[in-house]
C-alpha cells in the first residue's frame, strides 16, 4: 500500500497548469497594483494535490517541503484554513502535492495547487458554497487562483481577477522551463517595463492581434537563459512568454506538430508537451463523481 492509498482516506485530484497566451499592462491603480489584460488558457497537465479528511481540526502538510516554502506560508495550507474559517469548519485536512509545475515559471504551480485545495475540500467538508464564492477567497491568496477555481479558459482584466469565459480552438503547446526564477515585484518595478498599453477588446485576441507578452522584453534583457530559449524556440514557430515568470511556449495546431517540433528542439532544453484543456481537468473530475 502506497503512503496516500485510497483506503487511507486519500484522494488525488489534478491541479492544472496555465498559459498567459498574451499580457498586457494599461495602467496602475492608486493602491499600487496594475491593471492587466490577459487570456488564460488552461493545460491539461500539471500537479497532483492529494487530500484527506482529519476528524479534528489540524490542517497538516504531509511529504516533502514545496520549494523550501514554510508549511505556514504554503499556499495549500493557507487555502485550507481560509475556508476552514470562513465556512466555521470542524475538522481537518493532511494535504500533499506532487510537483510537475516548474516553481516561478509562470504557469501558475502555486496558485492552481491552492485552487484545487478549495474546490475540493469545498466538497469532502461538504461546505457546497457556489465557485463565485471560493473566487472570492481565492482572490485574497492570489490573483490567478479564481481563474483554477473557475475552471475555465477565461479573458481577464484588473489584477486578472474580473474573468470572461472564452471559447479557444484546440491547441497543444510546446512548452519550455529555462530555470530561471525573478520575482514578480522586481519585473513590475522595471524602469523599462511598458505600463500604459492601449486597453484592448476580446475581438482583438480573436483575430490574432494580440500576442505579446509585457513582461517578454524586460525578461529576455535581463535573464540570458530566457533569450537563448526564445532563439532556440524560433527555429519552431512564434515564441511566447507565460505570465511574469520565465516559461516559455509556442502554439500548434495538434499534439503530431508538437511533439515533431519537440524533437527539433536542442538536447538539454527542459521541453516537453501539454494540451490546452476546454475545461479544467480538475472540474472534469470532479463532474465525474457527480
């Protein structure tokens, strides 16, 4: 028996992954945060989060550390206890995550992993509050977890928290770690980072106008790894950045152009392959136990 079998009382859930498949900056608010436009395309890979219930009311974090992250700093552990709280819940949680989703690099590891926290204990506590209220919660732990506990590719505004629903055509991703990590607050604090981009409309997206990246130039000039990977990622398409972290991906029409793609990458590149999802794995999991 595996040390998080389900005759333990645990179960496994997906925490997905995302991409940022443009982001653009048109403005900062008076309480120092920027607005943002931004499309978030949900992949069908990323980490497992496993969870079981405690009959008192511990939340603990089971397995290895997340990156070096304290267990009080944990973005699952501080999920658990925000619902736990707000919803007045008496009992527990032993949390753990296997980490496929590289730390910092943009694709939204830390933020998912928390989502996946609230949506499912929203269930096993039997707490059922609706997904616009976990949103809410989701919001005060950081601005991409309402998009995972939506579930949903979604157009998004504000800090990336105002989300429309939007419907993206299949596509599957060539996707790049160049294992650098430069936290956000020093991009966001870049002399030469573009900040008042005109606001764009979804019909702008949609008609493949919109495809940049703000943080992409800052990045590149700054981090060596981030350009040599975009150089290499030109010899397959249209490199693009994720977010304000280092990933880096390029979009193809099917998983055969992708992984044949894949294969005409430098050796040592740490590439590989991910489906954008039409709806959170995570939620398809959860509809089939409805």
């Amino acid at each position: 028996m595996s040390d998080f079998d389900v005759s333990a009382g645990w179960s496994a859930w997906p925490a997905p992954a995302k991409l940022n498949l443009f982001l653009n900056i048109t403005g900062r608010r008076a309480d120092g945060y920027h607005e943002l436009q931004t499309v978030f395309r949900v992949l069908d890979w990323g980490d497992t989060v496993r969870l079981r219930v405690r009959g008192d009311r511990l939340i603990k974090r089971v397995g290895d550390s997340v990156a070096g992250v304290a267990e009080t700093d944990d973005l699952m552990v501080r999920a658990a206890v925000l619902l736990q709280t707000e919803a007045k819940i008496a009992q527990g949680a032993d949390i753990s995550v296997e980490k496929r989703i590289p730390v910092g690099g943009g694709f939204g590891g830390g933020s998912s992993n928390a989502a996946t926290v609230l949506v499912v204990l929203n269930r096993l506590w039997q707490v059922n509050w609706p997904l616009d209220r976990l949103s809410e919660l989701g919001l005060a732990l950081g601005a991409d977890v309402p998009v995972f506990v939506r579930g949903e590719n979604a157009w998004a505004e504000g800090v990336g928290e105002k989300l429309t629903p939007i419907l993206l055509p299949p596509a599957c991703y060539v996707v790049v770690d160049p294992g650098v990590h430069v936290p956000t607050g020093d991009l966001f604090r870049s002399e030469d980072l573009t900040r008042n981009a005109a606001p764009a409309k979804i019909r702008d997206f949609v008609s493949g106008n919109l495809l940049d990246n703000a943080f992409e130039p800052v990045l590149r000039r700054r981090e060596p790894a981030v350009d040599a990977v975009f150089s290499a990622l030109s010899r397959i398409g249209s490199p693009r950045l994720t977010g304000s972290g280092s990933g880096c991906f390029v979009e193809f029409a099917d998983r055969t152009s992708a992984e044949a793609a894949l294969r005409e990458l430098p050796v040592g590149l740490r590439a590989w392959v991910a489906e954008g999802a039409a709806r959170s794995p995570l939620h398809e999991s959860l509809a089939e136990l409805a």
